[in-house]
C-alpha cells in the first residue's frame, strides 16, 4: 500500500513539473506573438493606406475618362 501512495505522489509531481515547464514556455512565446500581431498590424494599417490611395487615384482616373467622354460625345 506504502508503494502505491509513493508512486501515486511522484506520478503527481512529474505531471505538475510537465505542467509547470509547459506553462513556462508558453510564457515565453507569448512575447513572440506579440512582436507578430504587432508586425501584422503594421502590415495591415500599410495595406489599408495602399488601398485607399489607389481607390482615390482610380476615382480621379474614372472622372477624367468621363469628362473626356462627355467632351468626344459633345463635339
């Protein structure tokens, strides 16, 4: 009975120290997905900003081809 408690015990020590180690190294890459998501977020505000000044170039390329066809369509 006295083995089975001890064995019981070191069972449960070794399942707290893998616990503790997996703990401890999820902690340490967490730091590391922060520089990611930062870096993500970088690359999508740059993204955002890419797209929006091709939209307003494609808008201002859209109303000159109009005013150009309203001006072949008139003369």
């Amino acid at each position: 009975m006295h083995e089975l408690i001890s064995t019981i015990q070191v069972l449960t020590a070794l399942i707290g120290a893998f616990a503790t180690f997996f703990a401890v190294l999820h902690k340490s890459h967490h730091e590391d997905y922060s520089d990611k998501f930062k870096t993500l977020q970088k690359e999508r505000d740059n993204l955002a900003e890419d797209y929006e000044n091709e939209r307003k170039k494609r808008k201002e390329l859209e109303d000159k081809y109009e005013k150009l066809k309203k001006k072949l369509e008139n003369t």
